[in-house]
C-alpha cells in the first residue's frame, strides 16, 4: 500500500500525450493489482474465462498497453522478487484484512447491497501466482520489456529512473520516492472520473508528474533521507508509525531534528530494528542484469492467447490491435528511444 505523504507531495496534473516518445519502469504488481481492482462485475466478480480463471488484469493489460503504444510511449514492467523480512508483518496484516473483506462481499451479495458488495470486493483482490504468469505470458506477447526485481520491484524502477534508463519510475505508490527515484508518475491505468473508495463522492482523476527535487525543497528537507526519516516516523510497510503523528507532524519533527533518530529521543518514542528500516529504503537489492528492448507485439499470439484460451471477444481484440498496425503503417516505424545507459531499441516493428 506504501507510505501516505500524499498531503504534502505536490505534483503536476499531465495528459497521456505528454508521455510521449518517454520510457516508464511500470511497477508490475501495482498495475496488475489496479486493474483487479477496477474491472469487475457489478457485484465486484472479476472478469473471468469460462473455465474459471480470472482475466480482468488481461483486459487492463492489453487494452491499456495498446494505448500506451499508440500514444508512443515505451512502458517497461518491473516484477517484485522475494519481500524483505521487515515486510512479513504488513503482509500479514494485509492477508487477514483482504480475507475478511472476501467474507464481507460474499455477505453483501447475499443481502443484495450491491454497492457494499463492489467496495468489498475490490478491497479483496489478491494477486496469484497464476495471474502474475498470465501477466507476463501477455505483457511477452506485446513484446514489452520485463524486468525482474531481486526484491521490491519499486527499488528497481526507481534505480533505473536515477540511471538514467528510464524517464520516470511509475507508481501509485509513493515509495518510489523513498527509493530514490527522481521522478515518479502517478494514476497512468486510472484515469477519467473516479468514485472514491468507501463512499459515494466522484472525483476526476489525472496522470501526474511527481518531481523527488521539488517534494525535497518545497517540504524544507535537505535530503532524501530526511524523507525517509519522515516517512518512518508516520509508519511504512516496513515498521508501525507513532502513534498520533501524521504528515505534518511529522514534517515539523525531521526539520527542527533532523533525522528520525534525534525526533524519536526528543519525544521519548523507540522504533524497533530503526537501523534497518533505514537501510531498506537506501539499499535495497537491485539488479543490473536488465534489457530494455521493444519488439513488434506478436498479433497472432496475442489473440490465441486472449480469444481462444481466454474467450475474449475476436473482434474487440483483433480492432484494437488493428489500431496499433494502423499507427505504424501511417507514421512508419514507432518512435526509436533515445539511447541510455542500458541498450535499448525499438528495433524493426515487422
């Protein structure tokens, strides 16, 4: 779920067009989970195939990739490896609040409160390893990049957005930041008016540009690891926060101490394994072994994938798709990337 700073965190609302001919590190599960979330039923049942299996990750995947493509941006999705130790009890926690809200929505159907049984059912999603291969069987058939992260996929993306591979880290999740990526895209899968979680409110939901230099400065914090100390201070997935303090509490502690250590003796508060929690955010493995290479998606196994193993509507598939070649044989060859550290290129899209 992440750390929530989003009261001071400024950004810059953006259109989709302004992505274009940038390269985004995606983080994976992050997408995968919105769109589980999102596309469902009206009752909150996931979009599923007739032998059972759900596939309303693989509409969200294709249909918002082909957007992506044709809006020329190059997305590269990040998979988280195995979580830290200091995560296990967040984990948990998460388990046990998804399984009573399963329990919830179940219930809510029975009573008919469809409304109540859409809200519970979105805060139920799970992710399984069956869903994360689909995931990337389609995402290879797109011939988009996949990179696997040692740990969190989040540290990944944000460490090839400071290498300069990538334009930008992209999440929902403002970790990102605390990764150290120096720019972070938010609501790219989300976009349009959006009803607000646990209640009846609507709101217009943006693309936005979040810059770490600009949340530094604007906040009076001197480094990304006074961030770190604030965000620790409020509670993180890797340790519970202090009681009582939020945001701007936690703001006015990190610039009048300095550092999460020197906040914690002054108010007499102890953070477990603080040390640690620290170095999660400022070394967390990463790896080097990556390839951000762009192929010609592979149409013919995109739709036996989605239309005869899935029962996607041909047509749909086969017009979006269409789309896509269209974009091409109009304005020739995609946008090529702009060469980065990694070796990249969109190649011969034929």
């Amino acid at each position: 779920m992440g750390v929530n700073i989003s009261d001071i965190v400024p950004s810059e609302k953006m259109e989709l067009s302004g992505l274009s001919d940038r390269t985004l590190a995606i983080d994976a599960y992050n997408s995968i989970y919105q769109f589980l979330s999102i596309i469902r039923g009206r009752d909150g049942t996931p979009l599923k195939d007739e032998n059972g299996r759900v596939t309303s990750h693989l509409t969200g995947l294709l249909y918002r990739n082909i957007n992506f493509l044709q809006a020329g941006i190059r997305p590269a999705y990040v998979f988280d490896g195995l979580p830290s130790a200091l995560k296990a009890q967040t984990l948990a926690e998460r388990f046990e609040r998804r399984t009573k809200a399963h329990d919830e929505w179940k219930r809510a159907i029975d009573e008919g409160d469809i409304e109540k049984a859409r809200s519970k059912a979105a805060q139920s999603t799970r992710i399984s390893n069956e869903i994360v291969e689909s995931s990337r069987i389609l995402l290879t058939y797109m011939g988009l990049p996949i990179i696997q992260a040692p740990c969190e996929g989040e540290a990944q993306a944000a460490y090839m957005a400071m290498k300069g591979d990538v334009w930008a880290a992209s999440s929902q999740d403002f970790d990102s930041l605390l990764f150290g990526a120096p720019r972070l895209v938010r609501n790219l899968n989300i976009t349009g008016r959006r009803k607000m979680p646990g209640g009846r409110e609507y709101r217009d939901i943006f693309i936005e540009e979040v810059d770490l230099e600009r949340v530094l400065k604007e906040n009076g914090l001197e480094n990304r690891e006074q961030l770190i100390s604030l965000c620790i201070l409020i509670g993180t997935d890797y340790n519970k926060g202090i009681r009582g303090i939020g945001p701007k509490k936690g703001l006015k502690l990190i610039r009048q101490y300095g550092s999460a250590s020197a906040a914690l003796e002054a108010i007499g508060e102890n953070i477990p394994n603080l040390d640690e929690v620290q170095d999660a955010f400022i070394n967390t493995a990463i790896t080097e072994e990556y390839s951000l290479e762009w192929k010609h998606p592979d149409f013919g196994r995109i739709i036996e994938f989605m239309c005869e193993e899935h029962g996607f509507s041909r047509k749909r598939v086969e017009s979006s798709l269409n789309k896509l070649e269209n974009k091409k044989r109009v304005k020739g060859d995609y946008k090529k990337p702009v060469p980065t550290k990694s070796q990249m290129s969109l190649d011969d899209w034929h």
